[in-house]
C-alpha cells in the first residue's frame, strides 16, 4: 500500500502529532508498505528552523526508509491565534502542492490537532480520486475555545461549519479517543466510518532505566523526590497551578518539580517561577526525542495536568502511554474523563482533582514517604503500556487504510463510507 500522509509536525519535531506519525510510519514501512511524508521545515514550538534545515520550497530526505517531503512555509512561534492560523494556512497551501507532486498513491492520510492541513487531504484526495482519511487529534475548534483563544463568534461558528464538512467528507476518520468517537456520532456522522486508534507507546524505546545520575547532579535532583511535567508547556495545561503547588511544598525538601519542554506559557512560567523564589523548580527546554528516556529516568511521577475544562475530559495526552512503559507512576490532575479512566483501570497511578494544587501536593508528598505503594504503581504502570504498544497501533490503522482504498475515483461526487469499519484486531480496553 502507498499511503500519503500530511502532518505539520514531523521529527526532528517531539511533540505528540510529530511522534505519532514517526512511530506509525516506521511501522508502516517495516511492513512492506510505502510511506510519502508531506510537512514543513521543523521549527515547533519556538517558531525557529531546526539547525540544518531551511525553510525551502521543497526539500527532499529519507528517514528509516520513509520518503519526507519538506514544503515551505510561514513559521511563527506556538503563541498568538492570528499568526499562528497564517502558519497553519501556509501548510494547508503547500502540503497541497506538495502533495501534487507525488505521483501515485493508494490513500491520502491528514492528520489534525488543527484542520487545515485536513482541508488539503480532503483537497488533494478529490484532484485525485483518492480516498481521505483524517486522522483526529484534537476537537479543533472546541479546545480554542475551552482555552479562550477564541470566544463563541461567527469565526468560531463558521470554523465548526468547516470541521463538520471534513467530517462527512472523509471517506474514514481516525479519532484517538472512544470519547471523540462518541462526540462525533451524536453530531450526526456515520459511526461506520469511525475507527478509534489511541496513542501508545514504543515499547522498544521507553522501557524502565535507572536513573541517570550525571543528570540529576546537573539539574540538582539527586537524592529528590521528582515529579516530572514533560511536554508542551501550552495554555490547555493550566502549569501555573503546578507553580501554586510548589510553593505550598517549598518547605518540603524531598521534593523537586521538573519541567522539560517549550510552548505558549513558559516564558510566563519561568517569569513567574523567578518572581516565586521557587528554588524547588527546575525548567529544561525541549530536548530530542532520543533523549527523552533519560529524563524520563529522573522522575518518580509523571504529572499529567489539564485546564478544568469539558473539553480536557475528551482528551488522552500521549505522555501517559510513555511515562507507564518507563515504569513512571501517573500523577493525573484533570478532568474525569478517558484518561484517567486509564489511570485508574490499569493502576498505573492516582488521580486528583484537576487545578487543585493543595490535592496535587498532599498526593505527591503522600507518595514520597511510601516506596511501597511507588513500586506498586510501577509494576501495574509497565503491564498497563502492553496494551498501547505502538507497533500493534500502528498495523490496526494500516488495516482501517487498506479498507478504505479502492481505484482512482474523480471529479466532485461525494464518496462513501465503507460498510463497516474492521473491529481492533487486539482488545483494547476501553475507558469511556
């Protein structure tokens, strides 16, 4: 099978879509299929080239066997709806183009948390005649909203419009919850189309490690009780609840909070961390994939936190399937909701309140003082990550995509969906 795949975010990126897609198409390819890659020059999240890129018409590589297509684009940092919407819509133009360029495929894949890049898969499916799948991230627009980038307007209203048209557009969609499957059915698309496939984990890359300890004498963590924030420091996190709690448990000295990555709140979380005297706190800007396990390594929990949002109780972050196949116990403050209805069915950590951050200290220190119930967590954590192995994932996708292809179909006529999508060859468990 030739799978097109257009995505905004691709390694040497290390955010969730980046690391989804990379894993996947490694997958992909390792099973015979051939895999077109459409994405820009890496800058995520700081709105800077990666060094040794250029932001190019087009640029060409080959990655583990993966063909990546690089376009150009207008790149602004992760912040600011209005510039940050100009990069997405520079994307949806040349991913479009680029895609053009390609001469055969079997299917066209898009993937979100945003939907422009789908409006060129759906574009570049209809010039020619290849079925669309988009693959859904993110309840793009709902969560803008829920953050308050945008308030309920005729944009927000007419961006709901387009998100709806995709939907019923796209010949199968991918959703990466139960929960959005659920959301999209009772907006009145065909369940048939639906297949969930979640995030996971590459069990062969985050496995259990000791702690690196150059590492935690660098970042003066040695001997400390760590809980570990690692990801995108974005407005959907709510982090500067995370600095409210380590200023309760500034006089507690076994324990440090560590947060490594980039993204639209850091600056202000960093200001704010300085203005606190919060000598408990350690930022470290985002590191490389390949060095993720590491700092992994130094964490006794992995703290999930999400805004108090409906919204948020829709979402799985993909930090939890890899924090539990490092054999990190999951510190979960967010809404109730699919992801810490997988908390708390695989045993893989404890859940409180989302922004409460006397709850988050009175947990964390609780765990501090019982290595027992620590290990306890760990050992039902790297049982948990067995069923989110990516490589499993990533052949039950292959399989809804192999369904959906078909010969080349042209012109405008509405496509549609296949009888039944197939049930997951591996039983998941499912939390909504």
């Amino acid at each position: 099978m030739r799978i097109l795949f257009l995505t905004d975010n691709f390694p040497p990126e290390v955010n969730a879509p980046a690391s989804r897609t990379w894993e996947h198409a490694r997958c992909w390819v390792a099973a015979g299929h051939q895999v077109t890659v459409i994405t820009g020059a890496p800058n995520f999240p700081q709105g800077r080239v990666f060094p040794g890129y250029r932001n190019r018409w087009f640029a060409y590589e080959r990655m583990e066997g993966i063909r990546v297509i690089r376009v150009k684009t207008f790149i602004h940092a992760n912040e600011g709806f209005v510039l940050r919407s100009l990069d997405y819509l520079s994307f949806m133009v040349a991913g479009f183009l680029g895609g053009l360029t390609v001469r055969r495929a079997d299917v066209v894949v898009a993937t979100s948390p945003q939907f422009f890049t789908a409006i060129a898969g759906w574009v570049l499916g209809l010039v020619t005649g290849r079925p669309f799948v988009f693959e859904l991230r993110d309840l793009w627009p709902a969560s803008i909203a829920a953050v308050g980038a945008m308030g309920r307007s005729r944009v927000l209203r007419a961006l709901e419009s387009v998100e709806l048209f995709l939907y019923r557009r796209a010949r199968a969609i991918i959703p990466v919850t139960h929960t959005f499957k659920a959301e999209l059915r009772a907006r009145g698309i065909d369940g048939r189309k639906i297949a969930v496939v979640t995030n996971g984990a590459d069990l062969r890359q985050y496995i259990p490690r000791p702690r690196d300890g150059d590492l935690a004498r660098t970042l003066g963590l040695d001997g400390r009780f760590v809980i570990g924030y690692l990801g995108t420091h974005g407005l959907a996190h709510a982090l500067e609840r995370v600095l409210e709690a380590a200023q309760l448990a500034r006089d507690d000295d076994r324990l440090r909070f560590l947060f490594v990555g980039d993204g639209a709140a850091k600056a202000t979380l960093v200001a704010r961390s300085t203005e606190l005297g919060l000598a408990n706190v350690r930022f470290v800007d985002s590191q490389p994939k390949a060095a993720m396990p590491a700092y992994w390594s130094l964490c006794d929990l992995a703290l999930i936190h999400l805004k108090d949002s409906p919204v948020f109780a829709t979402v799985i972050p993909s930090k939890l399937f890899e924090a539990m196949a490092m054999g990190v116990p999951v510190l979960f403050a967010g809404p109730a909701g699919e992801a810490s209805g997988i908390v708390v069915a695989t045993g893989g950590g404890v859940v409180v309140p989302p922004e409460d951050p006397v709850a988050l200290v009175a947990a964390a220190g609780h765990l501090a003082g019982d290595p027992a119930a620590v290990a306890a967590l760990r050992a039902a954590g790297l049982v948990g990550a067995r069923l989110y192995e990516r490589g499993r994932l990533a052949m039950r996708l292959a399989l809804v995509l192999d369904l959906v292809r078909g010969p080349p179909r042209r012109g405008c006529r509405r496509e549609s969906p296949p009888k039944v999508l197939p049930p997951p060859t591996d039983r998941i468990r499912e939390t909504s």
